[in-house]
C-alpha cells in the first residue's frame, strides 16, 4: 500500500502522497508483526524516510513515533545485534534532539524497549549495557524532560535483564531496584 501511495505521489497525485504518520503506522507494523527481518524493514523505511526529508519532504519527517517503533522492532526481532541497533537509533534521536529537534524526544518507552533488547540479547554485558541505559533515562529525567522517567515497566525489565545475566549478587540487587521504585 505505501509503496503504491508514493508511486501515485511521484505521478502528481499530491492527496496519496504518504506522509509521516503513513510511514508510521507501517514502520509500527513491521514492529508488532515479529516476522523475521521485520526489524530491518522497518529501519530500511527510517532511513527512507530521513532520505526524503533531507530532500525536501517535509511531511515525511520521521518523529519520536518514527524511532521509538524501529526501536521496538529490533528489540522484539530478538535477532543478533538486536540490542545493538536499538541502542544506536536511540543515541540518533539524542542527537537529533540535542540539535534542536524538538518532536525527536525519546520517551520512556525509547529507552524501555532498549533495555527490554538487552533483556533478551544474551550479551554478557547485557545488564551493563541495560543499567547505563537506565542512568541515561534517569539523567534526563534530572533534566527536567518529564516524559522520560522509569515506569514499572521500565523496571521490570531492568529486573528481567538481572534475572537472565550472570551477575552475582542478583537478588540484593533486585530488592534494591523494588526500594528504589517505591520512592
């Protein structure tokens, strides 16, 4: 369907020219299909989409909505170097941000899925890599960005990340994490 709306756009048709929320709701897709190479589907349509508004495109600007979802691809794909690619598209929308892009703000959820793909990366420094993701959440939080604090959510799967490592210690450290939510 998109690729027919962009080909009726390059005829002229301007009305089925897909925009970012079109783009969006197909990257969002690709994310909650978990077929195998939907991770990289969905990246190769950000990447798309960054192509198009460097040239012009306005309306396909990808936004939070944009990365957050590619984020969540790679960490549900569970593929190898998952983890990796959901941390690097989450330190591009920093970037992005930090340059001035006010709707390229990672949410909760950005940094929540990088940690879930942590979770389930089998990296051996997967809850290394998870905390320095959870430190980075907290300091913007410190910030001031409201939108960015940890939720349940965000500390569970800093505990599942726990859970699956090989740390030791593992359960002073989860009680730790439960006073800490209670705060």
């Amino acid at each position: 369907l998109l690729e027919k709306m962009e080909e009726l756009c390059r005829q002229g048709i301007e009305d089925a020219c897909p925009d970012t929320v079109s783009y969006n709701a197909v990257i969002n897709a690709w994310a909650k299909s978990r077929e195998k190479g939907a991770a990289q589907r969905a990246e190769a349509i950000l990447h798309h989409m960054l192509k198009l508004n460097e040239g012009g495109r306005e309306e396909c600007r990808p936004d939070t909505i944009s990365f957050t979802a590619v984020i969540d691809a790679w960490a549900k794909s569970g593929e190898k170097g998952a983890a990796q690619r959901a941390e690097a598209i989450l330190n591009h929308i920093l970037k992005l941000h930090e340059g001035g892009r006010e709707d390229c703000l990672p949410t909760d959820i950005s940094f929540t899925s990088v940690i879930n793909a942590w979770a389930k990366s089998g990296d051996e420094k997967a809850y290394d890599n998870a905390v320095r993701t959870f430190n980075l959440m907290q300091s913007m939080q410190g910030k001031g960005y409201s939108n960015i604090k940890p939720s349940n959510i965000t500390y569970n799967a800093l505990m599942n990340t726990l859970a699956v490592s090989r740390i030791p210690d593992k359960a002073p450290r989860a009680y730790n994490m439960l006073l800490e939510m209670e705060e």
